[in-house]
C-alpha cells in the first residue's frame, strides 16, 4: 500500500511537471525568440551601415578618371588638328577673305590703271575695270579656299606648339558646346563689325595725323626750326 501511494504521488507530480512545462518554457521560448530578434536587427543594422559606408567610400582614381594621354609631341598634334576641325575655320576665312578679296583687286586695278598701257586695256575689255576687278576678285578667293587643306594643316601645327593636350581638349570641349558652339557662329558678324569700326576709326585717326604733321612741317619750313 506505501509503494502503491508513492508511485501515484510520483505520478501525480510527473503529470503536474507536464502540465506546468509549457508554462515554464514559454517564456525561455519567447526570451530566445526576442534575442534571435535582437540579433537579426543587429546583423540587419550593420549590414546597413556598412553598405552606406561602401557608397560613400571614395571611388578609385582609375574608375572616375580615365588615364591621362600623354604630352607628346604626336598627341598634341592629334589633339591640335581635331580643334581646327571642330573650329571650322573655312568658315571664319570666307568671311575674312570676302573683304580681302575685294581691296586685292581693286588695288591691282588701281595699279594697273596708272599705267597708260593697263588703262588702254581696261578700254578695250568687255566690261572694263569693274569686270575686271569683280573676275580677279573671285579668282583670288577661289585660289584661297584651294590652300585651306594647307591652312588647317599649318593652323593644327601651331596649336600644338602652343597647348598641350589637355589644353587642347579642353578647348575642343568648350568649343563643343552650346556657348563654344555660338561663340563659333557670332564670330565673324563681331569681327566683321570690328574691322569696320578699325576702318572708320583709322581714317579719322590718320587724317587727323596727316593734318598735325603737315602742320609741324609747315611751321619747320615757316620757322627754321624741328620739332
């Protein structure tokens, strides 16, 4: 009867255990999950962390900037003749030769003219002086635009000897763009109008030249005296 009342003590008190182990263990079980939380929010967070860091280390000078071509004499000249070909400067000379080619012929007319044998000439020509001069105008720029090729060959020459190659690319780039790209296009009008204002300006200044030193050789003559 002693051993058959331990044994349902013993029974009893393994049913209570099993009854109570769920509520014992559950909250080791919910403890272990919020560290298992605790640890995965701390691996997220650093992982975070150090992929921010990544962004903002900074990148290697070799995948930002590619490498620098070297300052010879070889790269300059690639560089060089890819500017004039960028400047398009067959466009700039017409505009600069279509007022030269004008004064160059009306200035061998004029020399011609002086001559009684250039003026019988002109008399016997169809059209006269002014054929004349109109033909050997457009002669004349027309044997220009002839030697551009030769023009951009000499121009690319001479931007080498004076930029190196970074230089060189920087202009082209500037050049390139919209504001390099208007630059192009104004230019000629601005110089077109400054050789005007040049042509103007020189008359006044050189007769107003002509008259003071007239004057001061006059007053020489009159007086005796240098000044």
């Amino acid at each position: 009867m002693r051993l058959s009342f331990v044994s349902k003590r013993l029974t009893w008190s393994v049913l209570a255990l099993m009854a109570v182990a769920p509520v014992i263990a559950a909250p080791d079980s919910a403890y272990a999950q919020q560290r298992q939380s605790r640890k995965a929010a701390k691996a997220e967070a650093q992982a975070a962390a150090q992929a921010a860091a990544d962004a903002e280390a900074p990148v290697q000078q070799e995948e930002l900037v590619p490498p620098a071509i070297e300052d010879s004499p070889a790269n300059r000249l690639e560089a060089a003749n890819a500017l004039v070909a960028m400047l398009d400067m067959e466009r700039t000379l017409d505009s600069m030769f279509a007022n030269l080619k004008s004064l160059f012929a009306e200035n061998v007319v004029a020399n011609m003219s002086r001559d009684p044998k250039g003026a019988e000439f002109f008399n016997k020509v169809e059209g006269g002086r002014d054929r004349f001069s109109a033909v050997l105008a457009d002669e004349f720029l027309a044997g220009l635009r002839a030697r551009y090729p030769e023009f951009r060959a000499a121009a690319g020459k001479e931007y080498a000897k004076q930029f190196t190659v970074q230089e060189l690319q920087q202009l082209t780039a500037f050049f390139g763009s919209g504001v390099g790209e208007k630059w192009r296009m104004v230019a000629p009008n601005i110089e077109k109008s400054m050789s005007a204002w040049g042509e103007q300006v020189g008359q006044k200044v050189g007769m107003e030249a002509m008259m003071t030193v007239m004057t001061r050789f006059q007053d020489e003559q009159q007086n005796g005296k240098k000044k």
